[in-house]
C-alpha cells in the first residue's frame, strides 16, 4: 500500500495528475455562471464564476452540451480543424471524484461533491457491509 501512495504522491508532484482545486476554473464554476447568466441568484460572487461569465456573455437564449466522459485528452486529440477541437475556449477542471453521477448531481445543484454528497453511483456502508 506504501509503494501505490508514494507512486500516486509522485504523479501529482510531477504533475501528471492534478489534484482538485478550486483556485482554478471547474466544473463548478462554469454550472454556476450558466446559472447566473440565466437569472439564478443563489451563488455568491466568485472569480471563476465572474471570469465564464464575461466569455460566455449575455444572451436570450443558451444551449448547455455535456459530452460525459469527453476530458482534455481526448478533445486534444481529435482533428485540429474539427468542430470540438476548434471551438474549446477555455480548459475547466472537472470535479472530484470525475464520475458520471457526481458531475450530474454537481450540474443538477452547482454544488460541489463535498456539498452535494454524491461520490459516485455505489457507496459501500462499513456497519451494515451492504452496498448502496
């Protein structure tokens, strides 16, 4: 166990994997300026937030497209003259943990994992050794 946390330890100091941070533009951040955009006042101010805003800008109508599982990878390897590829604006980091059922729930609230609950779509109870 030792030998995989010193392994995970080093990818995230070599920066081969980021560790989740909320000082970089997220998820969270561009749900809540679509939210904004489209009239909903529950979110404090936030830089993130404020930056997606102004390149979003404002509109009458909006359309929201999440291609689930499409992360910068992938995207960066498609053809460069290509719709995907050629219209990204700005990289966002995903929530953590990056599963299906926890962007959803992050998307349905503009909450964050560690606010919403919902970490992924099973979770194992210690006491009653049942999952759920």
């Amino acid at each position: 166990m030792h030998a995989a946390s010193d392994r995970l330890k080093e990818a995230f100091d070599k920066g081969a994997l980021l560790r989740p941070s909320p000082d970089r533009l997220n998820f969270v951040d561009l749900v809540r300026a679509v939210a904004r955009l489209c009239g909903v006042e529950e979110f404090e101010a936030d830089p993130g937030v404020d930056r997606l805003c102004r390149e979003i800008g404002r509109a009458d109508h909006y359309v929201f497209i999440l291609i689930d599982g499409l992360g910068l990878s992938i995207l960066q390897a498609l053809p460069g003259d290509g719709f995907l590829r050629g219209s990204r604006a700005i990289p966002i980091q995903a929530v953590f943990p990056s599963t299906t059922a926890t962007a959803f729930t992050t998307l349905a609230t503009g909450h964050w994992p560690s606010r919403h609950g919902i970490i992924g779509w099973w979770t194992y109870l210690v006491e009653r050794r049942i999952s759920a």
